[in-house]
C-alpha cells in the first residue's frame, strides 16, 4: 500500500532545487490516501506532473493537495501560470501535442509527459484530468482507487 501523500512530498522534495530555481513556490495540503499502486509509476506520474509546471508555469505558486473522495485518492495539482488555451484541455494528453507549436524539443520537451502520466494511471485503474484553475492556470488532477478496506469517508477537497 502506498500512501499518495508521502509520494507527493517525496516528489516535491526531489523538485525543490528546480523548482525554487524557476521562482516556483511550492505549497502543500496533504491527507493521507491509500491507495494499492505500483509506488515507482506514481512517483513516475507526479514528476512529469510537477516537470510539466517547472516548464510552463515558471515564477508561480503551485499548490499540491491529496484528499479522498468517495472510493477515490485525488492528487491535485494546480499552478498560477498562464495556463493553456480554451479547448487544450484534453489534448494534454494526446501524444507529441504542445500548446505552442513553436517550442523547439529542447525547451518544450517532447510532449509526452502528460500521455505517459494518463497511461500509468488509467493501468491503475484511475485517470487524469486538466481543467483552468481560479487564478487562470492549470490543475491536474489525478484519481486512484483507495486501498480495498480503506473508509471512504475521510475528508474531501
């Protein structure tokens, strides 16, 4: 069993030098969330989540939550940035798509970051989802089925 808010500080704590280099400030509210997941390819997803706003949202606030709701662990993300445009949402996950078509691979990456953290949670049993956050710029948010056995009715957020 893995506890997704330990995987977030854990990840959180790897991305600091980077993070604090791009002016990022990281905030956190974590609840515990059991969920049975391979530990590896969650901290894999929450990486390339956190990657994703040290790339685009550089100079914001990103606030990291983990919380229960229903018989699910969510993992939000969400970041001051400037967001993506209207309709980019779910073309986050495809495959080579960037919001910019200008970017070159180098400062852009290669456009799979958001494919392989839906892949990894969608084997999992769960899925990812981006939507505009209230300040304008992007939340990620990631669900996982809790632990068999765990109570589902711990605080949501």
């Amino acid at each position: 069993m893995v506890d997704l808010a330990r995987e977030v500080e854990a990840i959180a704590g790897a991305m600091e030098p980077e993070t604090a280099a791009a002016g990022i400030r990281l905030e956190q509210d974590l609840q515990s969330v059991p969920c049975k997941v391979d530990r590896n390819r969650v901290r894999q997803a929450l990486l390339a989540v956190l990657d994703n706003a040290h790339r685009y949202a550089p100079h914001s606030t990103v606030h990291m939550q983990t919380f229960v709701s229903g018989l699910t662990g969510i993992i939000r993300c969400s970041d001051s940035g400037p967001g993506v445009p209207p309709g980019s949402h779910e073309k986050m996950f495809e495959r080579f798509w960037r919001a910019d078509e200008s970017r070159s691979r180098k400062s852009g990456g290669s456009g799979l970051g958001l494919a392989i953290v839906r892949a990894i949670l969608r084997a999992h049993g769960g899925d990812a989802v981006a939507r505009t956050s209230p300040s304008g710029g992007l939340v990620i948010e990631i669900s996982l089925p809790l632990s068999p056995g765990t109570d589902g009715k711990a605080a949501s957020g």
